[in-house]
C-alpha cells in the first residue's frame, strides 16, 4: 500500500480532533491529552476513541501522516513539509526544557512557544504569518474532510482583496483575508515583499462574527 493512500485513510474524525485542538490552543503545537479530550466530546466509548488516537500515532510514526510530527508527547503542525534538521532542532529544543533545572515557571508553555515560532518562521520566513488557523484548514484539505465556503467578500472587491469564511466540518470557522502589502525597506531588500504585492493572513472565526460581517456586507 503506497504512503499516499494510507494517509488518507487516517480517520477523519481524529483530524477533526487535531483542528479541533488547534482551535483551542491557537498554536502549531497540541499535546496530545488536548487532542484526545476533542476525541472523548465527539466519541463516548473510551476504547473507540483510544483506537483512533493510537491510529494517528501510528500513522505519523509511520510517516504517512502528512502534515503532523511527534516531538516529545506534543504533536507539531505544519503546513510545509519539515525536513530532518529542523526535526531535530524541535527534539533538540523540547529536551532541552526537559533537563532544565525548575525555575518557577511553566516549562510546557514555553517549549510549546518557542516550537511554535520557529514552525511559523520555518513556513513564512519573510513575516512569520502562518498559524493554527492556516494549518487547521490545510489538515482539513488534505484528509478530505467537508470545507464549505459560508462568507466571501473578495468577490466584491474589484482588486481581489476581502476575506473569505470556511466551515470545516460544520464544527471550526476560519477565514483567509487578502490585503494589500505595506512593507519597510529591508523586507523590499530581502525580496519579501514587492510594492503593490498581496498579503494575507489566517485566523480562527467565532459563528456570530462572521454572520455579522455576512450581514454587515449585504446591507
């Protein structure tokens, strides 16, 4: 069986546990009890739910799971493929708090935060845009799971810019919004980013704002 088809067959519902978990902590990295805590509200018997954990486990052991990666009982979500060295920083850097010595604060948080930046710069060096939102959608594309567009006003706009609403699964909102680019010297310099360029970013959408805005738009 090709790496391929057996990624896709990863159950949907433990990807929509993962956006899930994403939604909640708003950051690239879920631990693991967050994603089976999505698990236990969608799936009442424990050892169907356990299965389907264990199943995304194995599959991203596997490398058969696009997307996701293991670091220390956390799991990391990137929508560019991670190469080996920069895997190996994320272990490096997660056991590297392990070992700290305790000083008063949460080591978890800031392992998690420091993961998290250097996927988001890893993905977007320019600007260091991607987040939760943006992989969320991408997990969702790739394991077939149900995108509906609810909002959209890019076609509105005759440049092409707006924001535009996805349901994934009838469960999680996000929206993808298109913008002009306004950039300083050193990032024209570093070729980040061109006058008149197009910029955008991803976020997390609550139901009433974007039936708000929906409504707003029409009016």
């Amino acid at each position: 069986m090709s790496e391929a088809i057996q990624a896709r067959q990863v159950d949907k519902r433990a990807i929509l546990a993962v956006i899930k978990a994403l939604a909640r902590t708003k950051r690239l990295v879920v631990p693991l009890d967050v994603v089976e805590e999505e698990l236990s509200e969608m799936i009442e018997d424990y050892g169907k739910r356990k299965d389907l954990l264990l199943g995304l486990i194995d599959a991203i052991n596997a490398n058969v799971a696009d997307y996701m990666y293991l670091v220390h009982g956390r799991l990391v979500i990137s929508p560019r493929k991670l190469s080996e060295e920069e895997l190996q920083v994320l272990h490096e850097i997660a056991k590297l708090y392990k070992y700290k010595p305790y000083d008063g604060r949460n080591r978890e948080t800031t392992v998690d935060n420091v993961i998290h930046n250097l996927v988001r710069l890893w993905n977007d060096p320019c600007f260091g845009m991607t987040n939760a939102a943006e992989a969320a959608y991408y997990l969702a594309e790739e394991y077939g799971l149900s995108i509906k567009e609810v909002m959209n006003t890019v076609r509105k706009d005759p440049r092409g810019y707006g924001t535009i609403v996805y349901n994934i699964e009838d469960s999680i909102l996000v929206s993808e919004t298109y913008t002009p680019c306004f950039c300083d010297e050193e990032e024209r310099s570093n070729d980040c980013c061109e006058e008149g360029g197009d910029c955008g970013w991803w976020e997390f959408v609550e139901p009433n704002e974007a039936q708000a805005s929906q409504q707003g738009g029409e009016a």
